[in-house]
C-alpha cells in the first residue's frame, strides 16, 4: 500500500487518535491540539488559559463522535471533555463536578449502542449517558485498561484480566486471566471478541479462547473498513485481518517505520486507511488498477513499438524491451528520434547521424550535411507516400530519398539572427500535410508534402505564431507535441495548454474545461481508441478529455501514477494490447486501460469556514461551526466576505473543482475551495456550491447557504417606516402650511389693509405733531419776544416781573414740549442718525448730573450721584444728554419734597449702566407699564406724564439699549437703563471718527496759574481761553473737548480766575455762575469794567433755571449765557462765535489801520480804552522815542497786558499798532502836503527814512515812490 504524507499546518506530529464526524470531517488528537481536516487544511483547537471556552489540555488521547454531532474528548491531564462545535461550546467534567471522581487522565474512550459513552481513566471506568449527561463510576480499572462493547456487554480489562459486565448491572464477572497484560481489545460483530497480548493475537468467543495467532509485534491499533475488513497496526507493522479464518496478512506500505512508530490506525467512510504515527500523519493513496506498478526504469524521449517489442529512445540511447528483458542496441550516444518503417527502424540522434537499426542492429549510417557550423540535433523523422524521409533539425526540414541521400535542405522563415529553426518533432497527417512544431518559433505546416521534389523551388509554407490581439492564435510559440485523432483533427500541446486546428477558418481553438482554459504546460498527447486525449503535463500528472462527453480525468501519484512529472514528446499508444506508455523522470509509466478506472460519486460539498471582512469572525463564525450554519446573518458593513467549501473526499480532493453561483448569477469555477464576494447587496441571497470530480460534466447535488445581509440603518425597515411616517408627516405638514399660508396670505391682506389705515393715520398724526409743533414756534417765539424785552427793562414793578416770569416760564416749558414732540417724530419716521464718537462719558454724565444740583437745592430736595468705573467710551453725546436729562428731569418733577433722588451710572464689560431711583407720590398705585405711554394721566386729578418717557424709550431701543422699570419700594421707583459702549455695537454708518477726541492720559490736569512755559509751548496761533469751575469734573471736561482749538487756562474759583484774566489777558473766558469766593456775576462785573479785561468775551454758566439769574448775567457784561446741562458741541459753537466777532473786528483794523473806538469797541469800556489810546498816539506818535514800553507807561498797564489788549482788538503787538498807526499817518501826509519822502518819514517818528522805506513796502507791496506815482496816475 502507497499513503501520502499529510502536513498542510498540523501543530505536532505526534498523532494519537483518528476518528470521523457525521459530516465527513476527519478528527486527529495530537499531543498538542485536535485538529480538524478537511481534505486541504487544518483548524486547530488548542488549551488557552484565557478562554474558559477551550480544551483543558492539549495531548488529546482519544476522541469518540455521539449522535449529536459532539466530540468527546478524552485529554491527558485535563479529563473528559464534551465539544460541540455547532455551538462552539466546551463542558468539561472534571471542573463542573470537582466532587465526583472522574479522572484527569483519559486512556481511551468508546461509544456503547449510540448512547453511552465508557472510558479508561486513572480513577477507574466511567459511564456516560450522550443525552443526559449523566454519568457513574464502575469502582475498578487502571489508566491502561482496554475497553470494548458489544450489544449486550461492556468488556474490561485490569491488567491480564478480563471482565464483563452489563449495562444496568454494578456487579462485573471475570471471564478470563490471560498469561500477560492485555494490550489490546475489540469487539467484532458475528465474530467475537479480538483480544490482544504481547506475542499473541486471540478471538476469544462463547467464553472461551476459539483460536489464536503467534505474532512477534505487539498489536497497538485496530481499525474497520468500510468492506467488512480490519486493519491492525503494531509499532512498525500494518497487518490485514482476515475474520472469516482468523488469520494475519502482513500488508507492505511505503511508511518507512525505522525511525518512527505507528500509533493508531483509521478507515475512513471512502475506505480510505489512516495511519498515525510519532512523527506525522499519513493517508492511504487509493491507486487506480490500470496505473502498472512496474515501471521501464529508463529515460525515454522517444517512444514506439516495432514488431511487437516497445523500442526505448533516450539520454542513453536505444532500448528494446519485451517481456521483462531489456536489449541495449545503441550505446554511448542519446536518441532523440525513432520512426517505424515496417521492416526497420529509423534513429536519430544528436551525432548529425541517422541510424538504420534492422533486426535490432544498426547496420546502416546516414549522415546529416555539415554545410552547418553547430551540430544539428535531430527531433523529428517522418516518411511521405513516395517513402522518402522527412528530418527535421534544429536548422530546418532536410528531404532524403529512400537510399538516404540529401536532395533538399527547406530553412524556415522564423526570424532568428542565425537562421535556427528549434524543431522539436515533425508529422505528417491523413492530408499529406507536414507539420513542424518548435521550440519558440510556431508551428509550420506544408500542404502536398509527397509532391515536393528537388526541383521545387520554394515549397508554400505557412506560419502559425501566437498573437496577443487574435483570440484564435496558437496560445504559445513553444509547441512541444502534436497528435492526429481519427477525425483528422490536429491537437497540439503548448507550453500554454492545448489548441486544436480549426480548417475552416485556419485558426486554433483553445481547451476549456468547465467554462475554464486548460493551462498547464503539456509534454506530450497521445489518442486511445475510445478517442479520449491523453495529456501529460509537467508537473502536474495526466489529464484525460473527452471531446464527445466534455469531461476531463486528472491523475497524479496520489491515483497510483510513479510520477507526475513527465518528459515532453514521450509517449506512445499500443492500440493492440490497448496500453498507453508515458516517458516520465522516474521511468516509463504503463497504463493498462484495459482497466476499468474508479467512477466517483456525486459529492455535495460543506461549508468549512466562513471569513467576514478578510478577517475571522471568531465570536459569530468559527470555522468549526460553519458546517453547521443554515443561514448566515450580517450586518451591513460585512458584505465582503468569503466562503470555504470542501467535498470532504479524501481519496483525491485535489482531483475535484467546486461551482458556485450566488443567486441567479452564472456558475462560477475554482479549484481554491474558496468563493470571494465583495459588496455584496444588503437582502436575501442564496449561495449554491457544486463538487465536481474530474471526468463528471457536471453534479446535480448542491450544498446551499442563506445569506441575510442587514440593510444599512437608514435602509432598514423602522427606517422605511419612519420614512413613510415623515412623508406622511409632510404632506400632512404641506397641506397644514397651504392652509396655514392661505390664512397667513388672507391676514397678511387684512394686516396690510390696517397697516396702510393705521401709517395713514401715523403719518397724520406724525405729521399734525410736526406742523403743530411748528406753528407753535411762531406765537411762541412772538409771545417770548415782548417778555423778554419788558423783563430787561429795570422800571417794571415787582408784581408785573413777577407775572411776565410766569409767562416766560411757561413759554419756556411749552417750547420745551414742542421739541420734545419734534424729536418723537423724528424717531418715528427713522430720521434719527446718531453720531457715535469716542470720548470720556464719565465726564459727560458728571457734566449733566451736576447740573440738577441747583434745582436739587431749590426743591428742596436730597440729590445724590455716583459715577465709577466709567471713562473712555464710545457713545453719542446728544441722545446720552436727551435720556440722563428726560430721566433727572421726570425724577425731579414727581419726586415728594424732601424726597430722594439718586442718580448712579457704572461700567461692566462693554456695556453701561445707568440707574435713576426716587421717591414718587403713590408710588406703589402708579401702573408701571403704562408710565411710559404718552401724556399719561394717573387720575383726573394727577399731572400728565408728558412724552419725554416715551421719548427716553425710544432712543434707548434705537441705541441698541435696554431700559426697565420697577418698583424698589412701596414709594420708590427705579428706572435701570444698559447700553452698548463698544464700537463694534453701532452701524458703521454712525461712527465719527474725529482727531478732537482725546484721551485723559498724558494731560496736564493740575490748574495753571503763572506757568507762561505751558502756553508758549503751545501753538502760538490758537486763542487762550479761561475755564472758571469750580467742579474739576465739568472744568476736566470741557478742556479734554476744546483743548485741541483753545490754550486753555484753569481756575478753581472766582477769585483766582480774576487774577489770571488780569495777568494773562485771555481771549475768551467761560465761568461759571456758582463759584465760592467770587460768583461769576460778579466776577464779570468787575472784568468788564477794568480797561484791561473789559474787551475780553465772557460766557456764563450756570445751572439755575431761574430768568432772573440769566437777566442778572447779561446785565453784568457777560457776552453770552449758557444753562447746564449744556451740550459741548452747542458751547465749542457759542464761544467760536464770539471768537470770529473778534476776529472780525481785528480785521477790519487791518484793512484801514484806522483806529475808530465806535467802530471797534463792543462795550462801554472798550470804547473808552480806545479813545485813551487815540489821545497818546495824537500827543507821542511823532516822538521817535516813542515805543512799546513808553506806550504801556502812558496807557497806565504792564507792557503784557497792553499788548494783549491790543492783540484782541487789532490782531497786532503793541510795536506793530504803533508803526501801522505811524505809516497810516505817513500816508496822510503824502496825499496831502509837498514833503518829500524822508521829510514825512521824520515826521511821522521814523529814525531813518532807510527803515521807512522798508516797512512802508512790506505794508503796502510798494516803495512810497511807487505809491505817489499810483496817485498821480490815479
């Protein structure tokens, strides 16, 4: 018997046991894992101390299959364990029942009548129930007892002794002692029992030895085959049983036992015998009879057969063998060609010679022409009708005639630079065409051959080259056999697998098998007479097609072949005694198909491991549960996967192709026992898996596997659902919205309607506020005229003063309230622009709070304010203004007396804060949302609110801002106001920016009094302006808003502010009413009376409300008057305005440099300065010793002050006004007297008529000379 060695990645060699599944799988137990075999490849089961799920030891000692389709597995070291690889489960005795003694070592293991399960341990015999579970100790054994069954009994053996024993008994009756230690125990039905000692083989049968056998080996292992027959295995030996005689064949194997040992034996369900050994596994090779086992040990490259002996041609020349003789007729050179002439053969070889070999001597040398450099190797020889011999080369075709000399030499056209032709054999067919087959050049054929003579000149030759771009090319340019089968049909075999010529369209057609190309490289064909091609292949065995039934055999050395490598153009078909010779590496194979060669079933194939993703899916798909999955269930991210499939047929497996189709798809072929799909579509799918075995078309037993392939989750069917639900929520949702939208459309019509009535009626009423408010301007303007100008009059009595106040007051308020309303509409109609700017708003809202104090007093009233934390920022000056003074204005007018009002602003982040709280007169029944509405009127009896609240609202909401109202106590309301003070807050349409903006930092804010250093170093070019406050805030503020026009000075009081204006004369001066020391009114008094401050512009301020304050001002002298709270922008224009009256003035005198007091003078007083001035230039203009400090000296003031006093009124310094006065003279004199030049320069108080000259033509652009021409002309 010939077995094949098994490896394809066992973990051990050591094989201990061997069993088979109900489904077909072989079970081997090694001493490290149990392994799992399907034919092709291993799975493996190992301990793992991780996985409680796993064998509990690795040396499996003996493995028994139940009916459940469970291993019991009995291990050394872990006990009895119960595998079920559909659940992929473990249960293991020895753990679940620690309690019950049952052995952790498990000598062999069998199943008794299909539902139990006895085993040899070293605590004893145990009984287990398959199907409870249950199990029991016999009480006696040792870890080597032999065990057997039969249908009544158990049987057992301690040692030589043997017991039996029933089932449902606890007593064990000893039958028999033998002479020595039982080794080996087996029950054969209808025969008896097989007893097995050192040196003896026994059947022992009806309680008695019934025959017995001497052997020298200890028999180990007992298998049964499937024909009735046992196999028994010592440690080197394989013996066949015979049962009918009791006797021992010992079978010779090809197992080479001298370094190893056999340690189990198995038949299979085919029959196929397993032998296990200490070092691998091996299975039987099921040879096919018609594959003789007596090779020709001889290299053949030429095959054929000659009156009647087979004729051998090779690397050691030429053979005849007949019988079992071998005759040895040429010697020490190859053959590489034979041809059969009848009476002779004809042999080439390498030598540029043909050999003539009659009656086995080759008697006859016919040389080949040397016209060649190399030596020609002959492969081919054939003869045409006219007997003459056809040779051919590796140079070309060389024509002999039948006496064997040269009549032609025919080179191929094959395109090599040295003209070689590689022909590797040459035939000529029914056709009496030659064909030439090459080794890299194509294949040649030569139509009439026999008719072709020496005279020919170039024979028609036609070439057959493989290309790429026709599908009906030869598949390969190396051709290395060609056959003629009886239809006439050439095949030749390739280097490419094999084609046959197809006349019609002088093409080739290429084999398939199965819908697949044959592609192995082919060494030779040969044609039997059931007309079924016989390929040989390199590497690869036999195949045998059918071109009638489609079908295709593959044999290898698995089916009995010496060898599957085989040596191309070797082979030869002996029609006569019907065997086909093959030249392989290893000899000559003969097959006798007189045989009849084994016809396989029609296997159905089983899933053997499924792989998800390219990766094992150990916790869903073991491969040892895929045989028993039905349907496969997966998820939506594994469609691609893979499906392994074995027809468990052990006898050849490499000898069958597998089919598979997934659904309705076309079958398709691998011979990889593997099916690969990618993306595979979510739904139901069924997977259809065919075996096939060689020399069947086809298999109508199919193995299917359902595959359910979860849609992905927005696919799912809740997902549907929801879908369906969501359409149908949106139709629902469209027809609500097409209702919803005709009745928005209907109330969008009607709101339309009453929004156009009520703007209608908006824009009427907007526009009766506006053209009422502006026809009250003009009574009120008309009524305010009269009172103004009978209050200035100082001979009305008190009561008539007291009555003209109350009607200027009133007048005041009424104007007041037009404004207001103005303001409102502008609001309204979105006319308000703002004009945001940077700036100190601390400053401001000190500016404004303070100038409630003086009502605050009048009223009698505890005026409290508190601003912190508030500086630079950006806002807008006007609409600040409008809401503090709306907000103070309203909280001082309902305030009770003695009340409280508290004012309080602060800065968080980049917003700011502003609170307003005060007592108010029923306080807790006042409505607070309705305080805000227009002209609201708590009662018949209770003062209207008037707009300016809605006014405040309004701006705040146009400012981005917040305003809130609330009630802090019963008679205490606080109205809380948050505006935005970043830029980024307003529209960029509504940013100022403006170089007047300054910061506090880096300003001189201490009060300047004799530091001349600051105001020189100053632009000399900008007007001194004197701030009298005694508030440092409001004095800070209105210097950080002028300082930019203005050399500003500072004081602190009136007293301090009298004294700067006397010694720095300024240009301007704004005070302030209320000062400690000395109040503004008087403080203007006395500047306006002393000539040096008298022409000086004074502006008052003042927080009283009161006219007859503002009378007591302008009565004083103060040029303008201005009532805190004041916007700066209204007092920068107001003093600007009295700055350009001056400036005005000034430059009126340097138009004539006529000095007129009526004409300049604005007051009383500077009319009287400059009357002085004209009586000491009439007296001193002529002196020439009169200057600047005499001039001082005479005007009775410092020289400073004279020439600021002057500077104000005639924009010149005192030296200037004295020689503009002197020139003015000078030219008097030359329009009316005879003097000459230099005479009116003396005259007028020039020194030197040079310097007249000099200072006429830079007043007057000319010399006096050109002047007095410019008068003559004139």
């Amino acid at each position: 018997m010939s077995f094949a060695k098994i490896e394809n990645g066992m973990n051990n060699s050591w094989i201990s046991c061997i069993t088979q599944d109900a489904k077909g799988f072989i079970w081997v137990g090694t001493q490290d894992g149990l392994h799992r075999y399907d034919g092709y490849s291993f799975e493996i089961l190992r301990n793992s101390p991780r996985e409680t799920e796993s064998l509990m030891a690795n040396w499996v000692r003996t493995i028994v299959a139940d009916p459940d389709n469970s291993l019991w597995i009995g291990t050394h070291g872990g006990g009895l364990t119960k595998f079920s690889p559909h659940k992929m489960s473990f249960a293991n005795f020895a753990l679940e029942e620690p309690d019950v003694s049952s052995g952790n070592i498990v000598f062999k293991a069998i199943s008794v009548n299909d539902k139990y399960l006895l085993s040899a341990t070293e605590e004893g015999f145990q009984v287990y129930n398959f199907f409870t579970g249950s199990r029991r100790n016999l009480g006696y054994g040792t870890f080597k007892s032999n065990i057997a069954a039969s249908e009544d009994f158990l049987w057992l053996t301690d040692n030589q002794h043997l017991y039996r024993q029933s089932l449902g008994s606890e007593t064990k009756i000893l039958v028999h002692t033998f002479d020595s230690t039982i080794q080996l125990l087996e029950y054969i039905p209808s025969v008896g029992l097989v007893v097995g000692l050192k040196d003896n083989l026994i059947l022992y049968k009806e309680n008695k030895i019934d025959r017995q056998i001497a052997i020298d080996e200890t028999v180990v292992s007992i298998a049964a085959d499937t024909k009735g027959g046992y196999f028994l295995a010592s440690g080197t030996s394989l013996f066949k049983l015979n049962t009918t005689r009791f006797e021992l064949t010992k079978v010779s194997t090809d197992i080479d036992t001298t370094n190893r040992q056999i340690k189990t034996v198995f038949a299979d369900s085919q029959g196929n015998l397993w032998v296990g050994t200490d070092k691998g596994l091996y299975k039987e090779r099921k040879q096919e009879k018609a594959f003789l086992q007596n090779p020709i040990e001889l290299h053949a490259r030429r095959i054929i057969k000659h009156k009647g002996s087979i004729y051998l041609g090779g690397a050691k020349g030429l053979f005849k063998v007949e019988d079992n003789s071998v005759l040895h007729i040429i010697q020490d050179r190859g053959i590489t060609a034979l041809f059969d002439e009848g009476e002779s053969i004809m042999a080439s070889s390498a030598m540029e010679e043909i050999y003539k070999v009659v009656d086995d001597s080759p008697n006859v040398t016919i040389p080949i022409s040397t016209m060649f450099d190399k030596k020609l190797v002959v492969y081919g020889l054939a003869k045409d009708r006219k007997g003459r011999l056809w040779v051919g080369s590796w140079m070309g075709l060389h024509l002999l005639d039948e006496q064997g000399k040269l009549l032609k030499f025919i080179p191929l056209n094959t395109g090599s630079k040295n003209g070689e032709a590689k022909i590797i054999d040459i035939l000529i067919d029914s056709r009496d065409r030659l064909w030439v087959i090459t080794a890299g050049y194509g294949l040649y054929s030569i139509k009439d051959i026999s008719a072709i003579d020496k005279n020919t000149v170039s024979p028609e030759i036609t070439g057959f080259r493989n290309s790429k771009k026709a599908l009906n090319s030869i598949s390969s340019d190396i051709i290395l056999s060609t056959v003629e089968d009886e239809k006439g049909q050439m095949w030749f075999g390739t280097e490419f697998g094999v084609v046959r010529y197809l006349e019609d369209s002088n093409g080739f057609a290429k084999l398939e098998y199965q819908g697949k190309v044959f592609d192995k490289k082919v060494m030779d064909l040969q044609i039997d007479s059931d007309q079924n091609l016989w390929i040989t292949t390199i590497s690869d065995g036999i195949y045998v097609f059918n071109e009638v039934t489609k079908t295709m055999r593959h044999f290898t050395t698995n089916d009995g072949l010496i060898s599957n490598a085989f040596l191309f153009g070797s082979g030869f078909y002996d029609q006569v005694e019907d065997l086909m010779y093959f030249g392989t590496n290893e000899g000559i194979q003969k097959i006798d198909l007189s045989q009849t060669f084994s016809v396989k079933s029609n296997p159905r194939p089983l899933i053997s491991k499924i792989q998800i993703n390219n990766a094992e899916d150990k916790s869903h798909i073991a491969p040892l549960t895929a045989p028993f999955i039905k349907e496969l269930y997966l998820a939506s991210n594994q469609n691609d996967f893979s499906v392994r499939f074995s027809a468990l047929d052990f006898s050849s497996p490499e000898n069958i192709r597998y089919l598979y189709a997934l659904d309705d798809d076309e079958w398709r072929t691998t011979d990889l026992q593997t099916a690969y799909f990618t993306n595979v579509p979510y739904g139901n799918h069924t997977l259809k898996v065919k075996a096939v075995p060689y020399g069947m078309t086809s298999n109508q037993e199919s193995t299917t596997l359902r595959i359910y392939i979860k849609p992905p989750w927005y696919l799912s069917t809740i997902a549907k659902i929801l879908y369906v639900l969501l359409l149908c929520s949106v139709v629902f949702g469209l027809h609500v919205y097409a209702k919803w939208r005709w009745n928005m459309k209907l109330n969008l019509k009607i709101s339309q309607e009453n929004a156009r009535r009520l703007k209608k009626l908006h824009d009427m009423k907007s526009r009766l506020y506006t053209e009422i408010a502006h026809e009250f301007k003009t009574p009120l303007t008309l009524i305010s005229g009269p009172i103004d100008s009978s209050l200035l009059e100082g001979n009305l009595s008190e009561f008539d003063r007291s009555n003209f106040s109350l009607v200027q007051r009133n007048a005041n308020r009424l104007s007041c309230l037009v404004d207001q309303l103005l303001e409102l509409a502008k609001l309204e109609d979105g006319k308000l622009n703002m004009k945001i700017s940077e700036g100190n708003l601390g400053l401001l809202l000190q500016t404004i709070s303070s100038s409630f104090q003086f009502s605050a007093q009048t009223k009698n009233l505890r005026y409290e304010a508190e601003i912190t934390g508030i500086g630079l920022a950006w806002y807008d000056e006007d609409v600040i203004e409008k809401i503090i003074t709306n907000l103070l204005s309203n909280a001082f007018k309902y305030t009770s007396p003695n009340g409280l009002c508290c004012f309080s602003a602060w800065k968080k982040a980049d917003r700011v804060y502003f609170s307003v709280r005060n007592t108010a007169r029923d306080a807790s029944e006042l409505p607070l949302e309705k305080l805000f509405d227009r002209f609201y009127q708590h009662n018949d009896y209770s003062e209207g609110m008037g707009i300016g609240l809605s006014l405040v609202r309004e701006l705040v909401k146009v400012y981005g801002g917040k305003i809130a109202l609330r009630r802090e106590q019963d008679d205490i309301l606080e109205f809380r106001i948050e505006m935005p003070v970043n830029k980024s807050a307003f529209k960029q349409e509504w940013i100022v920016e403006t170089s007047e903006l300054n910061t506090e930092k880096g300003r001189v804010s201490r009060i300047y009094t004799e530091n001349e250093g600051h105001l020189n170093g100053l632009n000399a070019e900008l007007p001194i302006l004197l701030i009298i406050e005694d508030h440092d805030e409001i004095r800070s503020f209105i210097k950080s808003a002028l300082e930019k026009e203005y050399r500003i000075l500072e004081a602190q009081n009136g007293k301090t502010g009298m004294e700067l204006a006397t010694s720095r004369i300024p240009d301007i001066i704004l005070s302030d009413i209320r000062m400690p020391l000395l109040n503004g009114i008087d403080l203007c008094d006395v500047l306006k009376k002393d000539q040096r401050t008298s022409h000086i512009p004074i502006i008052l301020l003042t927080a009283s409300m009161g006219e007859e304050f503002e009378l007591k001002g302008l009565t004083s002298g103060a040029d303008d008057y201005i009532t805190k709270p004041f916007k700066i922008k209204v007092l920068r224009q107001r003093i600007a305005n009295l700055v350009t009256v001056r400036k005005k003035l000034r430059d009126r005198y340097r138009k004539e440099f006529v000095l007129k007091p009526k004409d300049i003078a604005i007051t009383p007083g500077d009319e009287a300065f400059l009357n002085r001035v004209q009586q000491i230039l009439d007296e001193y203009l002529t002196d020439p010793e009169f200057n600047a400090e005499s001039f001082s000296q005479k005007a009775g003031m410092s020289r400073m002050q004279l020439h600021r006093k002057l500077l104000a009124y005639t924009g010149l310094s005192t030296s200037a006004f004295i020689r503009s006065q002197r020139l003015n003279q000078a030219i008097n004199l030359l329009k009316s007297s005879d003097l000459t030049i230099s005479e009116v320069a003396y005259t007028v108080g020039f020194n030197t008529p040079r310097y007249f000259m000099k200072c006429f033509k830079e007043t007057f652009k000319k010399t006096p000379s050109e002047y007095l021409q410019s008068i003559v002309y004139q």
